[in-house]
C-alpha cells in the first residue's frame, strides 16, 4: 500500500531567527550561570530556590492567574495557571518580552485575535513518537492546528503589510516568532487529502488499494442487494412473509421468512432465529459466496484503513520536533496577546528596563537621575476590587476607559479635605541614582510592607514582558534575582524561633545575592534585643550596599535611618500617617523619617491615659534629646504646608478644567444650533415639497375625472360639473394653506376694482399670489387664477398687491371658460345655438395638437391627421407657439381650406401661441 503522493510537493523555506526558547522558571543566565556555580558551586541551586520562595511570597502564582484570563489557547492558559510563563533571563530578553507586548497591543487595536482554535497536540504527538495508532479525530486535530498556526502568521504578516513599510518594524517582534517555523505544510495537506475531517471518515483517493476495494465491494453490495430483494420478493409472493424484509445476521446479508415455509429456500443457511421462533433468518444458496466476497473486502477495506492511519501517524511522529516547536512558537503568541489584554485591563504604562551590569547598551540611567523612577504604581492583586475579576473581559473592556480618571487616585494628588482616596491607593516609588539601599520607616499597617512588595511585582512584571499599573513611562532596573524575606519563618519542625528564621534566611540570602539583585527584607533584625538588633541590622545592610544593585529594608528602628547621614549610598524612606485621623495615608514620603507612632496608636484604639502618660515618659528617657518634639512639630508644620499648597494648587486645576469644560460646552451648544438650524430649514423645504407634490396629484385627479366625467357629459350637465370641479379644487387648496393670516386694514382696498391681468393676493389662499381674470353673475364672487387652476373666490378676500401694473401672465390653464352664464343657461333651457353644439371650450391632452418644434411640412401631416381623427362637433387646440411665425402662419392656411373646419379663434391674451379650431 503506497499513498498518493502526487500532490505533495510543496516544502517551507523560511530565514532562520531563532530566538530565545520560553523559560518555565525563572532563572541566571546562562554563561553567567555557568561561571556563577563554578566559582560558587553550591550557590546556584540556592539562589533558585530562594527565587521560588520569593515568587511565592510575593504572590506571582496569584498575577500570573489574573494573565490566564487572557489567554485563548488550551497551552497558554495552561502556562499561565500554573505560572509557567517566560521570564526573560537578561535584559534583552526581557526587553523582547516588552516588545512583543507592545506589538500585541498594536494589533489588537485593529481587529480581535482569537487563537482559540488551536488546539493542544502535544499528548497526540507524544501517542504518535510511542508507536500508538492515532485515531481519525487525532489526525485532524494536528491538521487544524498546523492550518490555524499558519493563518496566525499570515494574518500577522498582512496586519502588517496593511500598515505600510514603517509598521514592519512595529509588529517585528511578533513576526519574529514565527519566522523559523516549520509549518508541516505537507503533512497538513497529506491528512487532508486522506481524511474528510467534517465526516471523519478516510476518503478513497487514500491509496489506490483503498479505491479498489471500495469499488469492488460496492459491486458486490449492489449485486447481493439485488439478489436478495428477487429471493424476498418471491417468498412475500409465496406468502412466507407479511412483507420483504433484508437484514443482517452474524455479518451476513439475509432474509426473513416463516418456519412454515422453510421449504422455498430448501438449500438456504439459516443464520438465525427470531425469540418466538416463527421467522427464520436464512442465506440463500445464491447469497453465500456473495457474502463471503463482503466478508473478504470488508476485512480488506479496514486492513487498507489501518495501514493509512499507520502511515499517516508515523508522519506525525517524524515531524514532531517540528510541531512542538509551532506550540512552543504559538504559546508566546498567545502570552503576548494575553498580556497587551491584561495591560488594557488594568491601564497598565510599558516600563523602560535599565541595566548596568547587562551588555552596555543601556545608559539611562545616567542621563535620568533616578534608579527606579515610577509613579502612581497600584498593587495588581488588589486592582480587581475597583476594575472587577480580570476573567470578566467584557465588562473589563466596558469599565477601561471609565476607570481612567477614577483609578488614578490616591494619596499623590496630596487632597487632604478629608474625602477618602479609593482602593488601592497608589504609591510613587523614587529612588535617586547611587542609592543601594533604602531604609523605609513609619507606622504598623501604614502600608511598608506592600510597597515592598508593588517595588518587587513590578520588578517581576518587567522582566516578564508585562506592563505596569502606573502613569507616565515607569523606569526599573532589571535584576536577575529578586530575593525577599518577607514574613514569620518560625518553624517548630526545624527548630527556629522568629528571629532564627528570619537570621537563617537573610543569611542564604547574603550567599546567594549577586551585583544585578534585588533583595527585599521586612522589619530587618526584629524579634530580639533592640540594641543588638540594630546592631546586626546596620551591618547586614553595609554587607549588602556593596553587592547587590538594590535593596530595600523595613524597620522600625530610627538608628537605621541615621546610616544616611554617613553613607550617600543609603536613603530614607517614610509612610505618612496623618496625627488628625490617626489612620495612615499610605504614601511614601521620599527622603524623611517616619515615626512609628505607636503611641498615638493605642490612644485612638482606647488604651488607659495613664499608660500612655508612663509611655511618653519613658521615650524622652530613651531619646535625652529635647528637641524631639520640636522637630516633629516642625515636621508637622511642613506637612500642612505642602498639603496646603497642593490643595490651593488642584483647586486652581480644578477651576481650570471646569472653565475649559464650560467653554467647550458653550462651543458646542453654538456649533450646534448651526447645525439645528439647518436640520430643520431642510426638514421644512422637504415637507413643503411633500404638500406641493400631494396637491399637484389631487388636483391632476380633479381634472382628469372632470376630463372624463366631460365625455359623457350632457349641455345641461357642463355647469354643475364645472362649478364640482372648481369647488373641489378650492377645497385642495383650501386644506393644504398653512392658515388664515391677518391682513392689515388697507384703505386703498374697499375702492380698488382689479382689473383683467392684474396680480393679487386671496386671503383665503394663504395670501398667495394670483391673477385675476373676470367677475361672475354673482355680485361678490370673481375668477381668479392660481398657476393652471381656476378658482372662484370671495371679492371681499381680494388684496391688491405693492404695484399695480399688469404682470405677464403665468401659464396655459387647463381649464378655459368660454361659455357664460347666459349660455350655460340657455344651454339648459334647450336653446341649441351653434356653440352649443360643440360643447364647453375645455383644454384637454385628448383635444390638444402641440406643433412646436416641427418643421412646416411636418406640423402640417401632424394637423391633417388631427382634423380627420376627429369627431363632429368637436373642438381641437392648437399649439403652434410663437417663433419665426411659419408653422403658424401654415396652421392658419389649412384652417381656412379645410372642408372639415367650421371656423377657428385665434390665440387670445390668456392663450399666446395657441388657436382653437371647430371641427363639423
């Protein structure tokens, strides 16, 4: 058995760029791991289990937990639980981990990454390198997963591209991953060629075997089938059965019939027997070696099926190395994506890592002034009691942006008015350049502890990539080995007291600590004598000023903070606790001095007046120095003063940002009464365009059932239809004018007879503009006409206009009156005169000859045709225009000569251009 292989041709040439492989621990470099224990051999295994213990201390499982809510891949999630993610082992590395963070987070701001279709295969590879045969549903699991890992990397390349030539260099950390991968095209398309993966079954172009037994077994299966259908047909027939039945026993195709007529199949094989024992089951003598060629094939199809899966598993197993590497490649993809998502979720700020010890590249340091510079920093476990569960990415997203000015608070702003900062406060951390270790003092539960700890995360973040939650552009060193003593290491089972604890694991410490450490120690040298515990304390920390880069210590002893008075190496730090509340503020003043004010502690929390008295006194036998009050008055004297300069100067900001507040306001309300203003000039223009289209439609429906109703019409019916269409169209008007308007009282208007032509305004029209044309029979009603309609109206309603000279009249009407009063009223008393005879002179589509812009000869083809057309006694309009006057004076000509014309009106004041013809 051999697989097509026709269309496996395609190989994966790709630069080679490896880079650093994930660590699963933190851990030294690794030349200078390798030079560290040769010189020191016992001190590498102890420094990383002092790493570990003091990831566990400062909680890193907990933060990493936070990042697994990010994650879209079974393996990152997985890395991420269990606080498997990488941790840069040099500068550089770490700086590549920022990197590919802030490449993520440029992605993601154009589109939504979800690498949770790939899925983990590793345990499939694993079965694959053991020899086990893989199962269908295995194999198409690594073909998805090789499809998805490659669109990933296509998908990136194109976000790129999209970008233009610049942004390569953006997404160059991301794109790096995948650069040297091998993305097992062939394999993938070897699984796909094989196996339908939506059936989950092995497709017949596997091997030609493979096509050849299905097609043989088919063959055979068509013709048994046929068989079997002609031998039950003949038994139902027989009556040996209620109906055909074809099933299967003990693998082989047969038929049903009763015991009693066991005879027609005389030399069949009964197979089997039903429980009540009258049907039988049998094979027909016909039927045997056909289901022996079934039996055959279908033994041969599944070999032919295994040998496929036995070949396809042992390409998975040969490119194992290679899909491991894509996992290994695709869960820092999705570490990456996971913690621009994390760094969205808490406004985290991209930290710049500083190094004197790494490969002399970075000298920042020194052209900043300050080791560690970050400002506002917030402890991350403690930042999902104001953004919510980092698991909930949604509501996470949807809080971001409301949580910008409210999760910046605390106690920097220096607003001591008495409103409570929300949780958790933020803290500045600033320690100068030169500083090797900083002494922090002040009060129990003032905060010392957890701002060793944000210094020791952030440290931590750092070096994993991960942004910070603080503002502005945080600078950190990097360190390659965070030590903490942080806690009660008393142990009964190895017979350590509290102090011995904390003594035997400074000392592992001190081993251990190298030029690029961190070492965090809290209450150094309690739990014993206090003057030997300051004594073993200075000490300790002149041992460490000189090697390591950093260390930061807690105590509550004040000798330690005098050390800066001899040393520049060293610096003070200070928890503020407010005398008014009594309650700590949680921020760090840099460069001071912190009491432990336990004394005012036990006041506030209800001690006896006369113990506190015998305490006091015996502090001033403890310090003889008198001017310890003094100098805390002082103390507290600038305090007030700087909280309140800092209030005077957030009370002018504050000002300040709700005068720009009220300006843009006021900004905005003027842009927009533009933009209202001309919203509704539109809005009105469009219905009053509506209301003229909805009048011009009612009123073309008036005259076209006039025209209609006129047809049919009797003489003595013309004046009521006239006067129900003028009515009608009176109405139209009448319901579509804005309303009555009020006219001022005009002397001039009770004297003034308009004349013929003369242009007016009707009140009862919505003061519009019209032509008058005559006064009727009635005393106080006169036509008027207003555009192609005329109107009876009110004499009284008529107003004369500003001037008084006859303007050009306005177009055609549609509606000619010809016939008056005494007519009509002939017409109806039966006096058939001659005009009678042909009807009112209505202007109509049907009666209506347009010649403009016809040639002569051709107007007078179109008005012979006209005429003839015609019917007795009828009228036709004739429109010739003005122009050079031929057609006219053609049009003239024929009327004249033609039998057919009882005479003809030229055109008259109200139709210019336009002769009536009588037609016999």
């Amino acid at each position: 058995m051999e697989l097509t292989t026709a269309c496996f041709l395609c190989s994966v040439n790709r630069p080679p760029n490896v880079l650093f492989t994930p660590c699963s621990s933190p851990r030294l470099p690794a030349a200078a791991a390798a030079s560290y224990s040769a010189a020191h051999p016992h001190r590498h295994p102890l420094a990383q289990a002092l790493q570990s213990e003091a990831l566990k201390t400062l909680e890193w499982s907990a933060v990493c937990r936070q990042l697994a809510s990010f994650a879209s891949t079974p393996m990152g999630l997985g890395a991420a639980r269990d606080a498997d993610v990488p941790i840069g082992r040099t500068p550089a590395e770490s700086r590549k981990l920022l990197d590919q963070t802030a490449a993520a987070a440029l992605a993601a701001e154009s589109r939504r990454w979800d690498l949770s279709g790939i899925e983990d295969v590793s345990a499939v590879v694993e079965s694959a390198r053991k020899g086990e045969l893989l199962t269908i549903g295995e194999m198409c699991a690594v073909r998805r997963m090789l499809s998805a890992a490659r669109k990933v990397g296509e998908e990136l390349e194109a976000t790129a591209a999209a970008g233009g030539r610049d942004s390569f260099g953006r997404y160059s950390a991301l794109l790096e991953i995948l650069y040297d991968c091998d993305f097992c095209m062939d394999l993938e398309r070897k699984i796909e060629y094989c196996i339908d993966c939506n059936l989950s079954i092995i497709l017949d172009r596997a091997s030609e075997d493979l096509e050849i037994i299905r097609s043989e077994r088919k063959s055979n299966k068509e013709e048994l089938d046929s068989l079997l259908k002609e031998v039950s047909a003949h038994v139902f027939r027989a009556g040996g059965i209620d109906k055909p039945l074809i099933t299967k026993r003990r693998s082989r195709m047969c038929v049903g019939i009763r015991a009693s007529h066991r005879y027609l199949l005389s030399e069949g094989v009964v197979l089997s027997v039903s429980s009540s024992g009258a049907t039988y089951f049998m094979e027909p003598k016909e039927a045997v070696e056909l289901n022996n060629m079934e039996v055959r094939l279908s033994n041969a199809e599944r070999d032919e099926e295994i040998a496929i899966l036995s070949l396809l598993t042992s390409e998975i197993a040969d490119a194992g190395i290679q899909i491991k590497h894509i996992l290994d490649r695709v869960l820092e993809i999705d570490l990456a994506f996971a913690r621009a998502s994390y760094a969205r979720w808490m406004n985290g700020v991209c930290p710049t890592l500083s190094s004197d010890h790494s490969d002399g590249s970075c000298d920042a340091e020194s052209d900043h002034g300050r080791l560690v510079d970050i400002e506002s920093i917030r402890h991350p476990l403690l930042l999902e009691s104001s953004l919510g569960h980092p698991g909930d990415v949604a509501a996470a997203n949807s809080m971001y942006f409301a949580n910008l000015n409210n999760s910046m608070r605390g106690l920097t702003s220096g607003d001591n008015s008495g409103v409570s900062s929300d949780f958790p406060v933020p803290v500045d951390i600033k320690i100068e350049l030169g500083t090797k270790v900083v002494v922090i003092s002040g009060p129990n539960t003032g905060g010392k502890t957890a701002s060793m700890k944000t210094l020791g995360l952030a440290s931590l973040m750092s070096k994993a990539g991960m942004y910070l939650p603080a503002k502005d552009s945080p600078r950190i060193p990097w360190f390659d080995l965070i030590l903490t003593d942080i806690g009660d290491h008393q142990s009964l089972e190895q017979n350590l007291s509290t102090f011995s604890g904390h003594i035997s694991r400074i000392c592992k410490i001190l081993d251990a600590a190298s030029a690029e450490s961190l070492v965090l120690i809290d209450e150094i040298g309690s739990g014993t004598d206090p003057s030997e515990g300051v004594a073993l304390s200075a000490s300790i920390l002149q041992y460490l000023k000189n090697r390591i880069h950093l260390a930061v210590v807690t105590t509550h002893y004040a000798d330690l903070t005098l050390l800066k008075e001899k040393d520049t190496q060293f610096e003070n730090a200070a928890m503020e606790f407010s005398l008014e509340t009594l309650q700590p503020t949680y921020r760090i003043l840099w460069g001071s001095v912190g009491d432990s004010n336990a004394l005012d502690i036990a006041k506030s929390i209800g001690f006896d007046g006369e113990i506190i008295e015998r305490a006091k006194q015996w502090v001033e036998r403890l310090r003889p120095e008198k001017q310890q009050e003094r100098k805390g008055l002082l103390y507290q004297s600038l305090l007030e003063e700087r909280d309140r300069l800092k209030a005077q100067a957030e009370k002018a900001a504050s000002l300040h940002v709700e005068v720009m507040n009220l300006y843009q306001e006021i900004l905005h309300e003027a842009e927009d009464i533009d933009n209202r203003q001309n919203a509704l000039m539109a809005k009105e223009t469009h219905r009053a365009q509506e209301e003229r289209k909805a009048t011009e439609m009612e009123m073309q429906a008036v005259v076209k059932e006039f025209e209609n109703n006129l047809e049919d019409a009797r003489p003595d019916q013309l004046n009521s239809l006239v006067r129900k269409c003028e009515s009608s169209i009176a109405s139209i008007l009448e319901a579509h004018q804005p309303g009555e308007l009020d006219f001022p009282d005009r002397s001039d208007d009770a004297s003034y007879v308009p004349q013929y032509g003369d242009q007016v305004r009707v009140k009862g029209l919505g003061n519009k503009l019209v032509t008058f044309v005559e006064e009727t029979g009635d005393d106080d009603i006169v036509l008027v006409q207003f555009g192609k309609v005329r109107v009876r109206v009110n004499k009284n309603d008529i107003r004369a206009v500003a001037s008084r000279r006859n303007r050009a009249s306005i177009s055609i009407p549609q509606l000619t009156r010809k016939i008056n009063n005494e007519e009509l009223q002939n017409q109806v008393e039966g006096n058939k005169d001659e005009g009678s005879l042909y009807g009112p002179l209505l202007q109509t589509s049907k009666n209506t000859v347009d010649l403009r812009g016809m040639r002569v000869e051709e107007a007078a083809i179109e008005l012979d045709m006209a005429i003839s057309s015609r019917g007795s006694y009828s009228v036709i309009f004739i429109i010739h225009g003005m122009g050079t006057g031929a057609v006219k004076e053609r049009v003239l000509e024929i009327l004249k000569n033609h039998p057919r014309v009882a005479k003809f009106e030229q055109e008259s004041p109200l139709n210019y251009g336009c002769t009536v013809a009588y037609i016999n």
